[in-house]
C-alpha cells in the first residue's frame, strides 16, 4: 500500500539504502542472468526451440514478443527466454521509433527547439519543452517573469495529470480491466481540452518556449480548469471502486515485478519506480525549480516495489497534482507571460507596425535565431515517468552544438529484466504496463 | 594531492589556479560542479564519488567537438580532445550533482566501462557507442541500441551527413500536370 511521506522530512532516502547494500545489488546486478545479452540479430536468428546446454541448462525456448503487440504501448520488443511458462532471462530491442532527434537539434535554432522535443515524450510533451528551454534559459542567464514560472508549473501539472490518466487508461486495458480504458482517456481528453485551449494543440504543444511561454492564459481560463478539476476526485473515487480495492485486481498486480530500492538506484531507475520501493526522491522537492518551493504537496512511496504499488502511486500523485494545480490557480501572479528580452522573445505583434526596430527584431529572431554564449549545462526536471534532463552544449552560435536528452523511460526500461526474470510469461503485460514506457522518449 | 572543498572559487584570480578534487581539475560550469579526470583517473574517480553519497549515475551521453576544437572551458592541464563524455552524478541524501568530462581523442576512442560501478549505465554506454561510435572497454555486451545491427556509420557524429533525402510530395507526371 502507498503512504505518505512528510515533505520536509530529509532523512527521507536514508533510510531505505547504504552504500554496503548499493554494493550488494550492484555486484548482483552487474553478475546476474536476468539480461538475455544477444542482440536482435541473433535473437532472431536463434528464436524457437533450445536444447539443453552443457553447463545445466534445461529445455528452454526463446520467443519474440513485439514490436506490434497491443500491450507494448507503441513498439518495444522484448526478446523472452522460456523455461515452460517462467521467464528466465530476457531483453528489451529498441530502437523502432528512432528518428534522430538529438540530431536535428543540431539543425535547428534554439527558438525552433522546443518543436522537436515536444515530440519525444508526445504523453508528457510540455515537461520536453520545459526542460529544454530551461536549459536554454540558463545558458543565457536570463530568468523568466514570475507570472511565466508559474503558468509553467500549472501546465505541467496539468499535463502530469493527462499523462498519468492514458496510464491509468492503458494499465486498466493490458489487465483487462477495459472499461478503464474509456474512464481514463475520457479524463484524458478532458485534460486535454484545457491544454488545447490555452496552447490551441491538444498535444506537441510548442507553448513552452526559451524566455516564457508562447501566449498569456486566455479569458476563462480558470472556469474551464474548475469545471475539470471539479469532477475529478468522484472519478478517482470510480477508479478505485473500479480497480483499487478489487480483488482479482490487486491478485494481478501485487507481488508481482517486485524490485527493491537498491536494485532501482543502482540501475539508475527515477520516478513511480524508485519511489514504489519506498525510497522518497522526487526533484520537485528534493531539487525544486519552477515554484515548487513555494506549495505544498506530498511524495507519495510504496513499500514493496510491485506492480500494485507503481498503480497506487500514480493514482496518489493524480490527487496530489489537483492540490498543485488548485494551488497554482490561487497563487497566480499578473504579469508578463515572457521575458521582454528584444534579443531572446519577438516583439508583441502591434509593435511592428509602428517600430522598423521591431521589425529587425522579429526578422532576425525567425530567420538567424538568438545567438546563446558559449557553455554547457545539465538541466532535470521530474517528468511523469521520472528524471527528465536536458543536456546542453553551446558554442555561441544561435544552434546547439550537442542537445542530450535524459530520457527517464529509456533508463527506467533496464529494469525491465529484473523485474520479470523468474516471473510467468502472463504478467509480462503487467510488468511492462506498470514500467510505462513511452517509445518516443525512448527512441528519440 | 591535495583536497579543495567546493565554493573556494569566489574570487577570480589573475592567474587560473586549477582546483583538484581527489586530484582531479574541477570548474564550474555556470554554478554546476565539473571533473576532468584523465582516463586513468576516470573509473577510480566514479567509484570514490560513489562512495561518498553519489549513488546514482544519471546519465552518460558523448558529444563530438570537431566542429568546436577551441578550449570550451577546460581547466589549463586538460588537452580538449575531439570526443568528450559526459557523465552526470546524483546524491540524494546531499541532493547535490556532479558532472565529469572525460577528453576521448579522436584516433583511439576508448573508454573503460562504468558498468561495474553503476550498473544503470549499460543502456546509455551503448547508446554512446551506437551513436557516437565511443567504445567502452569491458562493457558486458556493447551492441547497437537505437540503430539496426547493420547500421554503418555513427549518425551524431558531425562528420556524418545530415542525410536529406529530397521529399515528392507530388509526382509531376503521374497526374498529368498541376490540378484543375
């Protein structure tokens, strides 16, 4: 079961771990046979039947699940080894989605950036942009007007929100759990509404951008976050009616895809993973940016690093983010929604027709881009899924020379071995479900 | 050799003294803690960083410099070299990080796996590799990641072609000339 951890407890991760089990779990990590290392070649080539082997090895038979799999979320192919129903050691293959983001960052302006990353995690796109402009931002040395830190903070818990939903959607459909699926993206779509109205997309927004955001908050703004906000927590209460308390519910996930918290650190796993183990590490508190300093919500953790307890996290954190985003509505400050940096933000539209310097302005920001001096930066911020970063090169010309992207699904999906290995091939699905990857993020 | 707690550097000094942590050059990288350690120093400096609380390796990505060979903010003593890999550092119970920037050269770019020290960075080493073409001595199992196995060529590096491939969004001859 999830419990919750006082915010400004510090001893928090302490507890769980020291270094003489990190070095436990590491040589274990690092000696196990949890990883099928063959590459996808060879898992082709040596897929089906395999004889016993001489150093002891029974019958075993190594299967390819994916890349076209309904419950792969996209296309993850796992290479499995079977002994009987039991899995014994398996394998991740990506790379299906892979269209050179990193490298068409290299080709584009630091103003026509954040197109690009919306697009790697397309469920959480504005925590993409937002650490990409963050980085950006420092390497100008500019800080964004308040009102711009906290529209940013509100559309992204918003979007946690969303995001969190198409899992709550997804991980109710893998298990079977169906109409979850038509509860979750109808909560979705409702999400998705209120970001359409603000960024006028329902997703790829391009509203985060280097020195703000692209548009103030539009006129009733607030009504319609209400009116969402309003019906969530009865729907939350459905989901648990539906799904938390069930029995054939919690026998499908509990026990199952159990990692520890040292195991999760070790593999460098963030997020509802690190946190199923009970170890209390989230960046909004622990490394707070935006506004997170200023309000006042709650690290949710779990106990037994299962699958049940990745479910009920995601759940907490749902409720956790209507408290963020109730707060966020309260607190918001008036002013401008961009730095009025005439070298970083185009001017307002009304200025070019009365100001030919405007006019070069605008000109020069679309067609050269701003130039951003040199250095190199590593930005984080917490993504849905965990530790999203952005690591940035400059070399003082207006494109970046190296954009890296941290990707938290790509690192989360390491664990997938471990947390299958010895497991029956029946909760694959709900292993990888409750991992909850997103093959953009991870192929980039 | 001696050990420099961080912060000491508040004052520019006419003449750069390089800082050492466990004698390795340190800098600041706009208010973030940056290593240069040798190669030699690389994998025993990971391992004393873990010990001391940094307990988890974010993340490792490379990046190709040919195109930017100047000195990019290294301390004086760091040779800039083509290739540089990054690995970025978490500790938790400090809630602080660190960066390291290993110096590859170009003609013999080899590096010793971190993966016996933080085991979450396989996935990210042949990631480097896949893409850059960076290879980790001792990594269990060094295979392209991201790219198909018969791949020839390392895409980020700034060598490579961008590889436009001319878009027909119409064909021309087909419809018999532009529409009605």
């Amino acid at each position: 079961m999830s419990q919750v951890v006082d915010p400004t407890a510090v001893d928090g991760p302490d507890d769980v771990v020291d270094l003489a089990v990190l070095d436990e779990a590491r040589v274990r990590l690092s000696t196990d046979d949890a990883v099928l290392r063959l590459s996808a070649t060879e898992a082709e080539e040596r897929s089906g039947y395999q004889p016993p082997t001489d150093e002891g090895l029974g019958e075993r038979m190594i299967m390819n699940m994916g890349p076209q799999h309904p419950s792969t979320h996209g296309v993850l192919r796992l290479v499995l080894e079977l002994d009987g129903e039991e899995i014994t050691r398996s394998r991740p293959v990506v790379g299906y989605l892979h269209t050179g983001m990193e490298k068409t960052a290299e080709q584009l302006t630091y103003l026509q950036g954040p197109t690009n990353v919306t697009r790697m995690d397309y469920a959480a796109p504005l925590f993409n942009e937002l650490v990409f402009s963050m980085a950006t931002e420092q390497l100008l040395g500019i800080e964004v007007p308040e009102r711009a830190q906290w529209i940013r903070t509100l559309m992204c818990e918003v979007n946690r929100i969303s995001s969190h939903m198409l899992f709550m959607a997804t991980n109710g459909m893998d298990l079977g759990a169906v109409s979850m699926m038509l509860y979750g993206w109808r909560e979705r779509e409702e999400l998705l509404r209120f970001l359409e109205q603000v960024t006028g997309l329902r997703m790829n927004h391009n509203y985060i951008r280097p020195g703000g955001v692209a548009a103030d908050l539009p006129d009733g703004w607030e009504e319609h976050l209400d009116g969402v906000l309003s019906v969530l927590p009865e729907r939350l209460e459905e989901f648990d009616t539906l799904m938390t308390g069930q029995p054939i519910w919690r026998d499908r996930l509990q026990g199952v895809g159990v990692i520890t918290a040292e195991e999760a650190v070790s593999l460098g796993a963030t997020g509802p993973i690190l946190r199923s183990t009970g170890y209390a590490w989230d960046l909004r508190r622990d490394l707070p940016y935006l506004c997170y300093d200023q309000l006042d919500f709650d690290v949710i953790v779990g106990t037994h690093g299962d699958s049940f307890d990745r479910y009920s996290i995601r759940l907490a954190e749902i409720r956790e983010s209507i408290r963020i985003v109730r707060q966020c509505m309260d607190k918001m400050p008036s002013g401008d929604y961009r730095i009025q940096d005439k070298k970083v933000t185009p001017p307002p539209r009304a200025r070019i027709d009365e100001s030919m310097e405007a006019l070069i302005h605008h000109f020069k920001i679309f067609t050269e881009g701003f130039k951003v001096p040199e250095g190199e930066v590593y930005v984080a911020v917490e993504n849905p899924r965990g530790e999203l970063g952005c690591y940035l090169v400059s070399d003082g010309s207006s494109h970046p020379v190296r954009m890296h992207i941290r990707a938290p699904s790509f690192v989360n999906l390491q664990t997938l071995p471990h947390l299958m290995q010895g497991s029956l091939i029946a909760d694959t699905v709900a292993i990888v479900s409750s991992v909850d990857p997103i093959m953009g993020d991870v192929d980039r | 050799m001696s050990e420099v707690t961080e912060g000491a550097t508040d004052v520019v000094p006419t003449e750069p003294e390089v800082e050492l942590l466990h004698g390795v050059p340190v800098t600041d990288s706009l208010g973030q803690q940056v290593l240069h350690p040798t190669r030699e120093q690389y994998v025993p400096l990971v391992e004393q960083l873990r010990s001391e609380g940094y307990w988890m390796a974010v993340d490792l990505c490379g990046v190709d410099h040919l195109l930017t060979p100047g000195r990019r903010g290294l301390p004086t003593g760091t040779e800039p070299e083509r290739f540089e890999v990054v690995v970025n550092l978490l500790d938790h119970r400090n809630r602080r990080r660190t960066r390291i920037r290993l110096q590859v050269p170009d003609g013999d770019a080899v590096v010793p796996t971190l993966f016996h020290v933080h085991p979450g960075l396989e996935a990210s080493e042949r990631e480097t590799h896949d893409l850059l073409g960076i290879v980790f001595d001792g990594h269990p199992d060094l295979s392209r990641i991201l790219l198909p196995d018969d791949w020839v060529g390392h895409p980020l590096r700034k060598d490579e072609s961008v590889g436009r491939i001319p878009v027909q969004f119409k064909d021309p001859t087909a419809s018999g000339g532009p529409r009605p």
